[in-house]
C-alpha cells in the first residue's frame, strides 16, 4: 500500500508506524537484511540532504538495494510523462520513493503502477517527516497528552504535523500570519479528528504548549517570495525568549534545513531543549519503518 499522505493514513498505520520506527531505532541489528534482494528507487525533482540520503541508508541497512534517480537526468513530465515514468520503474523495482513539486504526479504514478509509491515531499504534505517528527516528540511526552505548537508558514511540513498530531491524540495549535495559515480543506479534515487551533497570535500559540516546531518561511519552489514573507512573517521567529513562554520540559523542534536568522535565532537552535539533530536522525529510522510497512 503506498503512503502518499497522512492524511490518508489510518491513525492505527500510523501509529505502528512510529512504534516500528521507535523498535527499529533501539534494535538495529534485528532488522538487517529485512529486506534481502529487494530494490527500492529514491527520486528527486528537487534539492535534499535528509531525505536522500537517510532513506538510502535506511534502504542499505535493511538489506535492500537504493538507487537515486535525479530528475536532471530523467525529466519528469518534460522528457517523459508521469505516469509512463511510473510504469517503466514498477517493472524494475520493489519500492519507490519520490519527492515532487506536484502532489498531483504522485497520484497519478501512484494509479499508473503497481509497486507501492512513497511520498518523499510534495507541495501538499511530507508524510515521512511527520512519522520522524513524532517519534521525537513520544520521547519526550506521551503523545495522548502532548500539545504541539507550529509557529510559521501553513505548508506541506505542517499539514503532515497537523494530521500526525491529531490522529495519534495530541492537540495542535497553528500560529500562522494572516494569509499562510494551512490549506482550509486540511485543517477542515483535522478539526473533524482532533483539537487544533489555527491563530496568528504567536502568544496565545505558544504559551504552556509541549512542542514549539518551525519550517522555513519560504519552501523550495518559492524562492521568488522570499522578501516578501520575510516581511509578511516578521514577528514570528522562534527565539529562547519566546521559548520561555511553553512549558518548562518543552522541546524545539524544526524539520530542517534551517534559515537562522528568519524562522528561527542561532540562540534556539543551540538551546539545550532544541532536539532538531534528533529530529533529523529520526528520518533514518522512521523510513525503515515505511519500507518494512510496504515490503516486510
Ligand atoms: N527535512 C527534510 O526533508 O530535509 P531535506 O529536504 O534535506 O531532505
Ligand atoms: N517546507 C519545506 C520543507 C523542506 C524539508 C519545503 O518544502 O521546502
């Protein structure tokens, strides 16, 4: 079954999900070779640190074969449509992973072929970042407890956060400038699961809450609006003085790559509570919990 969106996902899924990413985590070595003689494609039709290469060596140290397809090399619906790209890669591999600008490809490869797709990042959600994201945040507090706080752009990164939170029984409260709250639909289906607040008032958002997490202001793609939201988002980044105001046992938390100096000060991503290296290490064993889902 692919895992295209949280959204989609069960809340029983997705909570297996992050209890294998948690086993996977603290048992490495059970699970080598899981996955002996599989092959699992990794595409990329925009920029990745993180993703490329965790999800590879997730991919090599459950014993199966990752190989990366860049999009300079392949052209995705410029030398090749969508859906014949996701026909060829279904007779050559087990798994694929891809990243995207537009959620739309991913259904449309998703209907074309028959081995499961993940989705690796588009303009609608980042499902993997959400399983990484709360596995760091059940380290810290019971998830059925936790009230998690984004502060910052309504964007793919959040609608995962926003959907994981409320499926799994945390509260989530969205601190967004007026204009860049998220996508109404997604905060519809949320509200209609859980307890979520959507707020420009970076106060209200942040006081007594368990988690303050952040992405940049302006994701890949948006580039040409950059001083633009630097304007429009000026007021909401993350500093240990905001921090002050969460709870005393709260953590930072950001998906990176970090803009320091925009959504978030040098000073906080320092901090002592600022668990955004473990956020990070949790990609690789949150995507072995993806492809044993899909393939174990
Ligand atoms: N968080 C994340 O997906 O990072 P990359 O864009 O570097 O893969
Ligand atoms: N929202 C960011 C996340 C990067 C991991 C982007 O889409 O560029």
């Amino acid at each position: 079954m692919s895992f295209l969106t949280i959204d989609e996902t069960d809340a029983a899924r997705l909570a297996s999900l992050v209890e294998v990413g948690l086993a996977v985590k603290a048992s490495p070595d059970e699970y080598r070779s899981a996955l002996d003689g599989r092959s699992v494609g990794l595409f990329f039709q925009k920029q990745s640190l993180r993703t490329w290469v965790s999800c590879d060596i997730a991919t090599f140290q459950l014993g199966a074969h990752p190989i990366v397809i860049r999009n300079d090399q392949t052209g995705l619906g410029t030398r090749e449509a969508p859906a014949d790209v996701g026909r060829v890669l279904g007779r050559y591999l087990d798994a694929l992973g891809m990243r995207v600008f537009d959620h739309a490809d991913l259904t449309e490869i998703d209907d074309a072929t028959q081995i499961p797709l993940v989705n690796l990042l588009s303009d609608l959600e980042h499902p993997c970042q959400a399983v990484a994201d709360m596995m760091t945040i059940a380290a810290h507090v019971p998830l059925d407890e936790a009230t998690i706080t984004y502060v910052g752009d309504g964007n793919n990164v959040c609608h995962s956060l926003m959907l994981a939170a409320v499926k799994l029984g945390s509260s989530i409260r969205i601190v967004a400038p007026p204009g860049y709250e998220p996508d109404a639909d997604v905060t519809e289906r949320a509200r209609a699961i859980g307890d979520v607040l959507v707020t420009s008032d970076i106060g209200e958002g942040v006081t007594g809450t368990n988690v303050i997490y952040t992405d940049v202001w302006s994701s890949m793609g948006q580039e040409a609006e950059a001083e633009l939201r630097r304007r429009h988002f000026a007021g909401y980044q993350i500093t240990p003085e905001l921090f002050e105001r969460a709870d005393e046992d709260a953590i930072f938390m950001h998906c990176l790559p970090a803009h320091r100096g925009e959504e978030v000060s040098d000073e906080m991503m320092e901090h002592g509570r600022s668990k955004v290296f473990d956020q990070a290490e949790n990609r690789l064993h949150s995507f072995k919990a993806v492809l044993l889902d899909e393939l174990g």
